[in-house]
C-alpha cells in the first residue's frame, strides 16, 4: 500500500510540474491577426512544421500571399470554405512592381485600405506596369490552423 501511495505522489508531482510548462509552450503560439480571408482578419497558432520536402502536391495546399510586413498577409480560403485544405499552406512572396502603397491605391477593390481578399491580390498580379504586383513563388509550406477574430 505504502509503495502505490508513493508512485501516485510521484505520478502527481511529475504532472504538476509539466503542465506549466505545455501551458507555456501552446500559449507562445497564439498570435494576434495573422491574415485575412475574404475580408475577416484570422489568427493562428505557430506551428514548427516544415513541408517543402514532402512531395504533398500543390493542390492539398492553400495559398497564403506573404505582404512582406506591409500589412497582415491574404489567404485564398478558411475554414467553412468547401476548397478548404485544412490549414496545410503555400507561402507565396509578392514584390511589388513600384511600392505597395502605389499597388494598393491601384487594386484595394473595396476601398476599406488594405489588401484583403486574394481577388484583390490577383487583381494586382494581373496588372504588368507601375501599380502592379509580382509572385515571388513559394517560400514556405507548412501546417497551422485558421481561427477567425470575431
């Protein structure tokens, strides 16, 4: 009897002591707005996944295009969408052709002063001079979820 007490004791305290520390490690990677989906703004949780050298194919992907710190980056699909692959994304860096604030001016379709939607980022892909916009390609692929902020 005296031998159980004590396993469960020790059981109890290595739980007491883990638990802080799992607690910390998931809370680190919970950001703030992260990107937007066709005009709602999401946030993530970081993950440390890496899947360039998967061979997953592309279309398991959804794009995220990366806005190099502009402004939160624009993502092609969410949760509830039907072409939704479940937060296993693309990175794709866009450059663009004169400054992002000429692009913007030029390809903010809403007007609500940021790029929000990918219509808007393909609106400015597909212009080739000043105000236009350039797909880098992939610099990324991973895994991470996407969790409206409302």
């Amino acid at each position: 009897m005296r031998k159980a007490s004590v396993i469960c004791a020790g059981a109890c305290m290595l739980v007491l002591a883990v638990t802080p520390v799992a607690n910390a490690q998931g809370a680190g990677g919970v950001t703030g707005p992260a990107f937007y989906v066709d005009g709602d703004l999401y946030r993530t949780v970081a993950t440390p996944t890496d899947l360039s050298g998967t061979g997953a194919p592309e279309h398991s992907f959804d794009i995220i295009y990366s806005l190099g710190g502009a402004q939160p980056d624009v993502a092609e699909s969410a949760p509830g969408d039907r072409d939704y692959n479940g937060g296993r994304w693309m990175v794709h860096a866009i450059s663009f052709n004169t400054s992002y604030a000429t692009t913007l001016a030029a390809h903010d379709l809403d007007g609500d002063g940021v790029f929000d939607s990918d219509a808007e980022i393909l609106s400015a892909f597909s212009d080739a001079g000043p105000s236009g916009a350039t797909d880098g390609g992939v610099v990324a692929m991973f895994v991470c979820p996407a969790i409206p902020l409302h």
